[in-house]
C-alpha cells in the first residue's frame, strides 16, 4: 500500500514539475533582487494588481518583472518619479512589456 501511494505521489511530483497544473505562481515571479520587506516591493505587488482586470496573472506578473528591471521603465513603480515624465512616456513604459494592455484606458489613472 505505501509503494502505491509513493508511486502515485512522485507522479504528481512529475506533473507538477512539468507544468501540467501551469506555471509558477504570479508572485514568484518578483524581481530577485526585489527586498520582500521594502517599500519598493508593496508598490511592486500594487500596480500590477491595480492593472489586473480579468487577466492571466501569469503573464501580468512576468511583465511586471520585466518592466521592474528594465531600468527605462522601472520608474512606473516609483510615483515620486511617475509625476515628473510625461504622460506618454509613463504610457510608454506601461506598455513596453504589456503592464498595461490597453493603452488609453489602463495608463491613465
């Protein structure tokens, strides 16, 4: 009875490392560089979250990595900086790496 419930657990250990179930969890995507217990990584997680609108979470967290260390467009997570560019580059950088799917609608807020 034990060798069938380890047969069947490396099984879904398999499944699981194949990407059967998806991939990683959104928020294991973060920055690595990113302090869990800054400031800077609470305004990490709200921005996208706020850009969110019934979208795949696994692709709205990578391209929220990706915009986060791109150093053209990491500001978007700084709204001190944020307020000092130009609408059209924050449009731009929001949508760079599709944070912000819908150009006119989801950059301004």
């Amino acid at each position: 009875m034990k060798k069938e419930i380890l047969k069947k657990l490396e099984y879904l250990n398999k499944l699981y490392r194949n990407g059967y179930w998806g991939s990683e969890l959104p928020e294991d995507t973060r920055p690595k560089k990113l302090d869990p217990n800054s400031e800077e990584n609470a305004i990490f997680y709200t921005l996208p979250t706020a850009l969110d609108y019934q979208g795949n979470s696994n692709t709205l967290w990578k391209s929220a990595t990706a915009t986060f260390e791109d150093n053209e467009t990491k500001f978007v997570f700084n709204p001190q900086e944020v307020v000092k560019k130009e609408f059209t580059e924050v449009q731009e950088a929001l949508t760079k790496y599709n944070l912000a799917l819908q150009k006119n609608k989801q950059t301004q807020f």
